[in-house]
C-alpha cells in the first residue's frame, strides 16, 4: 500500500510544464510517425536541378511528390563522397535526356519544403 501512495504522490508532481512538454513529445512522435508513412517510390520528370553551398543534391520534380511538394533532397553531400557524384552525373543525364525518374523517398522533413531520397533510377522516356 507504501508503494502505491508513493506512486500516487509522483504523478501528483507532474506540474503544468511537465505535461505540456509531455503533450509536446507525443506530438512531436505522432507528426515524425506520419511523415515516415509518406516514404516509397516517387516518379517524376525533373525540372530543376542545383547544389547548394555545402554540395546538397536539389530535384525539382514537374509532380508533387508525396511529401506534398515537388522538391526532394539526396540524402549524400557530393563533397566527398563518390556515390553522390555518380547520382549528380545520372540527375544530369536523365534531365538532360527529359527522361521520368523514380527515386526512393525515404524522409519527408516536417516544417520544411522537401523530402529526402537515397535511390534513383530511370527507364522510360519522357514524352516531347
């Protein structure tokens, strides 16, 4: 009975500021939870392509993506890292080549206008 009535007390000391922040975490898992659910395959054809200051991989795609917008990040940096050079260089081509791609969304980063993918691949034509 000692222990209930400790337990009892316990719970009597979340004040105010703890249950909010608690209210905020379960929030906070619940948006992370669904923006996960968004992830799989995405195709496209891409309309603009560019790096940022720190070697970020940015697709523009002519559709809205699952993550509701048409721009997606590659989840590798170009500065030093070979697969991320080899992605730019297929990026390029299949634009350049107005072909559809498929990448693989794996995040849609809530409060933010893109999503991210980590897999490409193209094999069909765009149409002229």
């Amino acid at each position: 009975m000692e222990s209930f009535a400790r337990k009892l007390e316990s719970i009597k000391s979340f004040g105010p500021h703890r249950l909010g922040l608690l209210a905020f975490v379960f929030a906070l898992t619940l948006l992370v939870s669904k923006a996960d659910a968004q992830s799989g395959w995405f195709t496209g054809s891409i309309s603009l392509l560019y790096l940022d200051s720190t070697g970020n991989i940015y697709v523009h795609f002519s559709a809205t993506s699952p993550c509701g917008s048409s721009s997606l990040k590659y989840v590798n940096s170009i500065i030093g890292n070979d697969d991320a050079k080899a992605m730019l260089a297929a990026l390029l081509a299949w634009q350049a080549q107005s072909m559809q791609v498929s990448v693989s969304v794996t995040q849609c980063v809530a409060g933010m206008a893109y999503g991210v993918f980590d897999a490409a691949y193209s094999g069909s034509t765009g149409t002229s």
